[in-house]
C-alpha cells in the first residue's frame, strides 16, 4: 500500500487534507478537503472564496491546475505499484466553463493500466455542482524506484 494511501486511511480525509499542505506547501494555497482515494481514484473538494478568485470573480485557472495536480498525484501514488515512484511530466487543460463556485476535482484512472512504466495520462474533471468547468490530461512519468 502507498504510504499516501496509508496516511488517508489512518488520518482520515480531514486529518489528511491539513497534513498535505504541510507536506506540500502550494497546495495549501487552495484549501483542499480530500474526499476519497483509493488505487485508480481520488476526489478533492475547495471552496470558492477571494484567494483562488481571477480578475472576473471566477475560481482561478491556476487553483483549477492545482487541484487536478493534487487529485492526480494522489491517485497515482494510491495506484502505481509497489518500488515504483512517479512524477508528473506535463499537463494539458481545457477550460468548459466559468468556475463559479466550489470546486469538486475527480481523478478518474479506473480504465488505465497501472501495472505499466513510463508516462501514463491521468483524466481529472472539475465540476461546480454536476457542471463540468476544467478538464486536465497530467502525463505522470512512472518509474521503479
């Protein structure tokens, strides 16, 4: 079992989501609540409020990135096997729709092949309510240890 995988299991979500950003600093910035992971998915919550906002009151591209980064990362680490390590190589991003309200981050890998090395594309969806506003394709670059 990851050792991420194993902290949200012991902490729970509440407990985990505040260990995170002491562990990784920038994703503090958005105020994450994980929700679920497990290997081939994670689910991620934060709240619209003035910090993430842009220019035009909506949540801010770059806090939409960032919680498909955390949301990935999780799921990747939960789901690659055991003395393999990864990271992310790149991200490509579409914007559907103004993020106007909270966020809800979906790492949906149940259809990807875990078991291979090299890069692997993670699918993450953003939705405020059910309405799908981002969509992110991270290349996670999977290694043995």
């Amino acid at each position: 079992m990851s050792q991420m995988l194993q902290m949200f299991q012991q902490a729970g979500p509440a407990q985990f989501s505040a260990l995170i950003g002491q562990v990784a600093p920038y994703f503090a910035s958005i105020a994450p609540q994980m929700v679920e992971l497990r290997p081939g998915y994670a689910e991620l919550t934060f709240p619209k409020r003035r910090e993430v906002l842009n220019h035009i009151g909506t949540v801010h591209a770059i806090a939409l990135c960032n919680a498909a980064e955390l949301a990935a990362g999780s799921m990747t680490d939960a789901s690659i096997p055991a003395g393999c390590r990864w990271i992310p190589k790149g991200m490509t991003v579409e914007y559907l729709a103004k993020a106007d309200g909270d966020i809800r981050a979906v790492a949906d890998g149940s259809a990807l092949d875990w078991s291979q090395l090299g890069d692997i594309k993670v699918p993450v969806l953003a939705y405020v309510g059910d309405k799908p506003v981002f969509r992110a394709e991270i290349t996670m670059y999977v290694s043995r240890a």
